[in-house]
C-alpha cells in the first residue's frame, strides 16, 4: 500500500493550485505588525550613549528595544501555559540579561542582550510554586509565604552551574497574616492589612516594622517606583525611599518616582467615581503627565487617553540635566519622553492582547455618484440619459479638483489618517478591543491606527478564555454612505454592564449607557423592516432580556420567531423561543434542552448571519445532483469533560437550534487542547489534538439530502422532515498544535471556499475545502467512478510551503482568524491577531474579476487608439470611394 500511495500523493501535491509569491510582492497587498506585549519588567543596558531596553512582558516575551526608536532588536516568546511561560523575574546582571520563568519548575536563562541568543540555561525543580522570585547579583531568591511565615531559598548560579538552596524562615511579628511581599535590591517588603514590614534577604532576621500614620486606615496595596515603595490605602498615596540601610520614612504623593535623583512623574485625576461600597476612586485620568525634576516642572503632551500611568523607568546619564523617561499606561502602551518633553517612540503593546475583533465595510469611492443614476424602463429616456450624463461630468470634475489640490498642497505621497473608502471595498475599519480596555480602529490596507477610545472596563484574566466579557456587535456599516454605529457591551469597573454606542469609522462615542442586567450575552438580530440599524437582545442571567433600541419591540410582535440557546449548567444547553408579551415585555420560553454530562459546553459555532450560498447542490459523476442540505438554524457544539481516568475527551454535536434536533454526535477519547471548529453552508470541520496518537486531526462533515430537494424556497426547521445524510472523513495535520480557524468568506459565495488553519509555528496555511472533502473517494476505486474535481482519500493532508499565506513572516502566539467578504467577489479580507497582527487578502478561485499586476496598460491602449485611427481613416476613405463611385 504505501509503494501504491506514492503516485497519488505526487498526484495530489502536483493537482492542487499553486499560490507563488514574487518578491517584488512582499507587504504589497499585506502588513505584519510586531509587539511584545504589555511590558511588566524593563532593564537598561550598554553605554550611556547607545542603550538597550530589556524588557519582560505580560504575553511571556523577554525581548529588547532600541532605546531611540522603540524597534524591537531581538524577541523570545515561552510557553503560553503560564505555569511554564510566565516571566517571574527580569535583571541584567553584568554583561548578561538574566530571566526566570514558569511555576514549580522554575527556568533560568542567561541572554545575550545586544544580539539574543541563548547562552545557558538552568532548571530548579521546587517543592511549590513561589509566591516571590528575585534575582539580586549571582542569587536567585524565592520567597514561600504561608500567611504568619515567611520562607526565603536562595540559591547560587551563573554560567556553569548552580549552587545548594540555602533556607531562611522569618515570622510576622504579633502572628500578623502577610498578604503580599516585593522585593527590592537586597530587601524584603510585606504588607499586612495594618502594617508593612521588611527585612533583608542575605541575613533574614526579624522583620522590622515602617513607620505609617496611625489614621492612614487599612492598606489595600503597595508596589515599587523605581526605588522607591509606593504604599495606598483608598485615595491615600504614601511614598517611601528604599536605601541600603532601609525603608526611609515616607510622605503623602500623587506621583510615581524614580531613581534618577529628584525626578518624579505626576498624573491628575479628571473625574473621580464611587463604587458600591460608598468609597472614592478615579475613573478617567488626564492625558498629559507633568515631569518634575529638580524643582522644574515640565508638561508632556499625550494626544491619546491611555488611562492611569502605572510604571516608570528612568536611565540617568553622567549629565545631570539628561535622563531617558519610560512611561508604561494602563492600555499597555510604553512611551519614552526626553528630558524636554518631547516623545521619542510609542508602542501601542495593548494590541498585542486583542479579546474581539469586527471587520466594518466603508462603502465605495464613487458611493454618491453611483446612488444618483436613475433607472428608467425606457433605456433611451432623453431626461435619464442627460440626468447620468450630467452625474458622470460631475464625477470626473471631482477626482480633478481633487487631484489639483492634492498637487498644490504637496500632498501626492502624504499618508493620512482620513477615513476614505476605495473603489472595490477592499479597504476595511479594523475594530478590535483589548483585555486593557481600549478599542482601536485599525485601516485593513496598511494597518495603520486610525483612532483609539478608552472605555472603563473591568478584564477578568481568571474567566475562561470561551466565556466572552465583552461583546462586540456592528449594527450598521458604513456602506450605505450616510454613518454606522456599533455596540460595546461590557462590564463596567466596579460596577454593572455597560453599553456603549459609538461610530465604528471614526471611535466618536455617542452614548454610554448601563444595560440594568446582570448580562450572559448579548446577540446581534437580524434587520427588521422599518429598521435601519440591527437590533441587539441581552439576555440576563437570571432569564430576563431586553431589546436595544426600545422601539424595535413592535417588530419582533410581527416579524417571524425567534429562538436562543443558554446555557445555565455547564454542562447544559437550553433553547428558548423570544416571546414579547402585551405589556412589550420579553419573555424567554424554553423548547428544548441539551444535557452533555460531566462536561463543559466551551464553543458553539453557526453560518456567519451575512454568508451567501451560491449552489444548492454538487454534480456527482454520473450527471446527477447531489443537494446541499442547507438548514441556516445549525450550529456546531463541542464540549469538554474528563472521564474516570482524568483523561480529557470532547463531545462534538451538530444541532438545530431552533427544535434541538440532533444530526450528529461523536465522542472521541484521549484528546487535548486547544480545539477548534468552524461551520459553514452544509458542512463543518473541527480539530483537537489526539493524545493516543501524538497527532492532529481534522474531522470534516458534510449533509446531504439526496438526489431531490424537498423545499427550494423557504426553509424552516418546524415543518423539515428531511433526516441528512451526513458524510464524515478524518485527516491527520503535519503541525503539532492549530491555534486557530476559520473559512474564507466572498460578497456573493460563487468563489470556492478555503480553510484558514493557524499553526503553533505561526504559519496561516491557506487549505482548499476540497482537501478535507469527506467524499474523497478511496485509492483503490476505479477512475469512472469518481467525483470530478475530488483528488482520492489520503489520511495525512500536506501542507506544501507555497499554501502558507504569510510566507515567511512569522506570527507568533496566533489567537484567531477574523474573515470579511470584499467588494469583489474573488477576494476575502483576513485580519490575523495574536502576539503579532497581520493583515491581508486572498484569492482563492484566484483573481478572476481582477486584472494583473503584469497588466500592460500602454500596449491595450495602443491597440485601442491604433483601431480607433484605423476606424476613422477606414471611415474617411469609404467615404471618398463612395464619392467617386457616384460621379462615375
């Protein structure tokens, strides 16, 4: 068998359509943004001159920038397990860059930090996991609390070998119960809901107690500035110097400091909030940070709200008068500032962690134009014809006024952040929201950020990363031309759900409103007449819902039913049917139930609301049709559960929502995360990693109805009583981990569909549908009785290198694949994100309503203007032998 499968696999590496791509074509039609993430640990590095910033992140990257322009010089992601990833502790030692990850097993590593590589690693296998790492010279501290006790272990490394743990034990005076501890230099500082404490970590003895004003109340947290130790307690900032011989007492500030001498970085508070509990917080921060070094105060323009400044770096130089300022903000953005308040770089490192995304459409270039022409049943009506005529002139009088100014103002290779729709719809608003509550507007061309708005959100990393804490809902896009609006659920910090409404093209908010539910979800309905924005429904947890806006309850009483699912268990999934009662209340009705035992339903996936099916069914090999089975109420649930052994295994269902009929259900046994699934039309694939195996697989299904169609018109799943025939096929995948996908999408579904895979490796492999068709036919079948077009079955799929969509520009911690249909029907936009973001376009039926790059434009308008001469000397010769011919 394996001698006979030789011939097919060259036959079906050679039959699939290969995607090349030139060099000349690199970022022409796409765009990778690189990141690092929010930045929790900074080091300076190298002379005073030419420093290097080595940085640790939240996204578990150690990496390092160019101290003038922020460009990331070198970058290392670890594990995205944070028991193994997570970056502990951050330090340059000497000449090296030293870095402590994961939890019980803790991963030393020693960098070189001008070019990065790895120069030696060590592993300390720990009882538990540390609640405090510390690197301080040739030491790596780690610190165990178990509330009245402290244990301190020391251990010995560098370049060759690593020293016996050394143990300390220090007990909280007064049996006091330690909440917290940091650890600065050679010291180290606990807190208690009364008191802070610190003592030193080569000779642990008994701690010693700071000095803190008896009215200052209980503290609710402390952190380091530099070497200074900030200590709140509500609204009360107190500051203390962290020397060799101590803590110093400290005084009351609103400013963080750092090590420089006598420079410090304050932040006003703009609007001040009270939560539940009656006490007093700052819920929106001023934009502009004042600079206060040596009794000048200097103020440093932000052009963005980028909420509350949490951590500053500073690097002294031998100038007293010069010093390099890094400014970390809530949104995860790093900005350096000079001593003139001048700003040297900033990275927009909150994007780095996107939670959603929506691609909105922006319309056409020529939109207000196109929306004048007039259609009469008489093409040859003289006051239509006049009337487009006149449009046309005005037209081309336009894109020449516009091309004089843009002459006249210099303007020919200006980039400029204007929101300007193209001609084909290929350009697109990015919206994407991000764990640190800050929603941007990204142009899907070129990638560059348009806007940016702050919300007061509260993210809960704890949560699941399948349970969703924001929702993100486009009402109205921008190509009917006059405005769009989008939606933002979310909750609020410190208090309940939120939305907020505002214009996805240009981030104006227009209203900021509570939603007066605890919220479960929120789901985007379909248009309703006598609506042109799409109604939002959300749902409570406790089963109540509401409609926004108010007014679009009238058609919800007379447009057709509609039907949820919840899930109020875990493990458990409810439809219910949306019933408005005569006082326009909303009342969910339960219909049916699903009930997975001992799991946990984590992904449910249905038809994208704005997919078009071009062909109802597929031709078979004797001239018959085989019809799709196309109900648009299916959807793809998969859930997670562990069996008597703790072995993870999986349920995959494929269900009507609206009548919970079950089409399909499998379990498969000894699988591992992550999993992922995709529906579409009349098929579905999803992927899990098999552990008995040591492999990836790929499961695809598809239904049919047969050979004859029982309803072509209107479906509905009442009155259905077609049982499917439902094919299914698995496949194994050469990558050990798919982080992501996701099927390409067209304006009107003619063009074939593709598989977007997302690899561990930071590959998007571009995967023709026909390739996981379940009804590719064994090896051994004879030729005449294949279907055409369907190469035979092989288990293992290859992924050759010219399908990887991003060539070789890496994506590194791929999170999702986000697809948009185009103006043209062969191109589908997709927006990438994870780490990185990337952005591009694909074909996959190729460019067939487009003309080349190659197109040569002076010969057809050669030829063209050739024909037309010859048209009119041809013309005035026929016109001279007629002539003649009639004086004859």
């Amino acid at each position: 068998m394996l001698f006979r499968a030789g011939p097919f696999a060259v036959i079906v590496l050679l039959s699939t359509c290969a995607h090349a791509l030139y060099e000349d074509q690199v970022f022409k039609f796409d765009w990778r943004k690189q990141y690092i993430g929010k930045v929790e640990y900074l080091e300076y590095h190298g002379s005073n001159q030419d420093p290097v910033l080595i940085v640790g992140t939240k996204r578990n990257v150690v990496a390092a920038l160019d101290s003038d322009n922020g460009r990331i010089l070198w970058r290392h992601k670890f594990e995205e397990d944070e028991s193994v990833g997570a970056i502990r502790a951050l330090a340059v030692l000497g000449k090296h860059a030293v870095s402590v990850s994961g939890s019980t097993d803790l991963f030393l590593r020693i960098w070189d930090p001008l070019r990065g590589p790895l120069l030696y690693e060590h592993m300390f296998r720990l009882k538990s996991s540390p609640d405090l790492v510390h690197l301080s010279k040739s030491k790596l501290w780690t610190v165990f609390s178990s509330g009245k006790e402290i244990e301190i272990v020391s251990y010995y490394f560098d370049t060759k070998k690593t020293g016996d743990p050394i143990f300390q034990t220090v007990s909280a005076p007064g049996g006091q119960t330690i909440s917290e501890c940091l650890a600065h230099g050679d010291w180290l500082i606990c807190r208690t809901p009364s008191s802070v404490l610190y003592t030193t970590l080569k000779a642990a003895g008994e701690f010693k107690s700071i000095l803190i004003p008896a009215n200052l109340g209980s503290i609710s947290s402390m952190k380091l500035s530099g070497s200074y130790l900030l200590i709140e307690s509500g609204s009360t900032v107190l500051n203390y110097k962290i020397t060799e011989d101590g803590v110093k007492t400290g005084e009351e500030t609103s400013a963080l400091y750092s090590d420089c001498p006598g420079l410090k970085v304050k932040q006003d508070c703009t609007e001040k909030g009270t939560d539940s509990e009656g006490f007093e917080y700052c819920s929106v921060y001023s934009s502009d940070v004042l600079v206060i070094f040596q009794d000048r105060d200097q103020v440093v323009k932000i052009s963005e709200k980028r909420g509350k400044l949490e951590k500053v770096w500073t690097e002294c130089n031998a100038d007293p008068d010069a010093f390099q300022l890094i400014l970390g903000f809530e949104d995860g953005s790093l900005i350096s500032v000079t001593p003139r308040g001048n700003i040297m770089f900033v990275r927009e490192e909150g994007l780095a962690s996107i939670q959603k995304v929506e691609l909105v459409g922006m319309g056409f270039q020529d939109q207000d134009f196109q929306m004048k022409l007039i259609h009469t049943e008489n093409i040859f009506d003289p006051t239509g014809l006049a009337q487009n005529f006149i449009n046309r002139i005005k037209r081309h009088v336009s894109h020449f006024h516009a091309f004089i100014s843009s002459i006249t103002n210099f303007r020919l290779s200006e980039k400029t952040k204007a929101v300007t729709p193209d001609r084909f719809g290929l350009k697109k608003i990015i919206v994407a929201v991000t764990e640190f509550n800050k929603m941007y507007g990204i142009d899907s061309m070129s990638g560059d950020i348009l806007w940016q708005t702050m919300f007061p959100g509260e993210f809960n990393p704890t949560i699941p990363v399948y349970q969703p804490q924001t929702f993100l809902l486009v009402q109205k896009d921008g190509r009917a031309g006059d405005y769009a609006q989008a939606i933002l659920v979310y909750k609020r910090a410190r208090s309940v759900h939120y939305m907020l409404s505002f214009n996805p093209l240009n981030g104006e908010v227009q209203s900021n409103e509570p939603t007066g539910l605890v919220l479960d979800q929120a789901i985007l309905l379909p248009e309703l007449p006598d609506h042109e924005l799409k109604p939002v429904l959300l749902i409570g947890k406790d089963g109540s819902a509401v409609i926004h806006p108010a007014n679009a309850i009238n058609c919800l009483k007379t447009g057709p039913a509609l039907f949820v699912a919840t899930k109020p268990e875990p493990g458990k999934l409810v439809g219910k049917k949306v019933v408005v009662t005569n006082s326009d209340q909303i009342i969910l009705s339960p219909v049916w139930s699903l009930m997975s035992p001992n799991t946990d339903i984590i992904a449910i996936d249905q038809r994208h609301p704005d997919e078009h099916v071009h062909t109802a069914g597929r031709v078979l090999a004797d001239r018959s049709v085989l019809f799709k089975y196309m109900n648009p109420n299916l959807a793809l649930v998969l859930a997670q559960g562990l069996d008597s052994t703790a072995k993870i295994f999986i349920n995959v269902y494929l269900i009507d929502m609206v009548t919970g009929r079950i089409y399909y259900s499998a379990s498969h046994k000894k699988v591992l995360p992550p999993f992922h699934l995709t529906h579409s039309e009349n098929w579905g694939v999803y992927t899990f990693f098999n552990d008995k195996a040591r492999r990836t697989e790929l499961v695809s299904l598809e239904l049919y109805e047969g050979k004859s169609q029982s309803n072509a018109s209107v479906f509905s799943s009442i009155e259905d009583l077609v049982n499917p025939l439902v094919e299914r096929q698995a496949y194994i995948l050469p990558t050990s981990d798919v982080t992501a996908l996701r099927e390409t999408m067209t304006e009107q579904g003619i063009t074939s569909k593709h598989l977007l895979i997302g690899t561990s490796l930071g590959s998007i492999v571009d995967l023709p549908l026909l390739m996981v068709d379940p009804r590719r036919p064994p090896l051994d079948s004879p030729v005449h009785v294949r279907e055409p077009g369907i190469p035979p079955y092989i288990p293992e799929l290859p992924f050759p290198h010219e399908s990887i969509l991003n060539y070789n520009q890496t994506i590194l911690g791929v999170k999702n694949i986000v697809t948009s249909a185009s103006g043209l029907e062969s191109t589908t936009l997709v927006f990438v994100y994870g780490l990185d973001i990337y952005g591009t376009r694909v074909t996959p039926s190729k460019g067939f309503d487009l003309l080349k790059e190659d197109f040569d434009y002076l010969m057809i308008t050669s030829v063209i203007l050739g024909l037309a001469l010859a048209c009119f000397i041809t013309r005035k010769l026929s016109q001279k032998k007629m002539l003649s011919q009639a004086w004859k």
